[in-house]
C-alpha cells in the first residue's frame, strides 16, 4: 500500500505517524493472507530489524483498538490481523 494511505489512516485515527506504525501496517497490507503477528515481525526484520517484537504487538494492539485493522480469533486460538475493517 502506498505510504500517502498509511499516513492517511493514522491521521483518521488520530495516530501519530511514526516510522514504526508506518512499517507495521505496510507489512500487514502488503501480504495478502491473514497474518499472525509472528509473521509480521518476520516480514518487518527483514527491513526494519531495530523494531522489537513487543513494539509490534503494542502497535497491532493500539490499531485494533482504533478500528484501523481488523482481528480474528480462529478456532484454533490463533489471532490473524487483517488490513480490512468491513464486512
């Protein structure tokens, strides 16, 4: 997704744009499955390797709570992120 989006989306949410939301929401709307968050940190080392793994989930935490990205609980308990708020 391009980054003028990113910035566009935080700034609805009232977020500030910081280099790390803006890295988190890029990986998550750049993979086009369901994520868990260990996947994500993956995708993000790979670029970003200073961001720690707990700035990851306070992030993912901190975007659901302001409906910019979605959560999904599986039956299996596990949780997948998805870039998508509607039905």
């Amino acid at each position: 997704m391009k980054l003028e989006l990113i910035k566009i989306k935080l700034k609805e949410a009232g977020m500030k744009i910081t280099p790390q939301r803006i890295a988190v929401l890029q990986a998550l709307m750049d993979n086009r499955q369901h994520p868990t968050a260990d996947d994500l940190i993956k995708t993000i080392w790979k670029v970003h390797s200073n961001i720690s793994a707990g700035t990851v989930y306070h992030i993912l935490n901190t975007l659901v709570s302001k409906n910019v990205i979605g959560k999904i609980e599986t039956v299996d308990n596990v949780v997948r992120y998805d870039p998508t708020t509607e039905k």
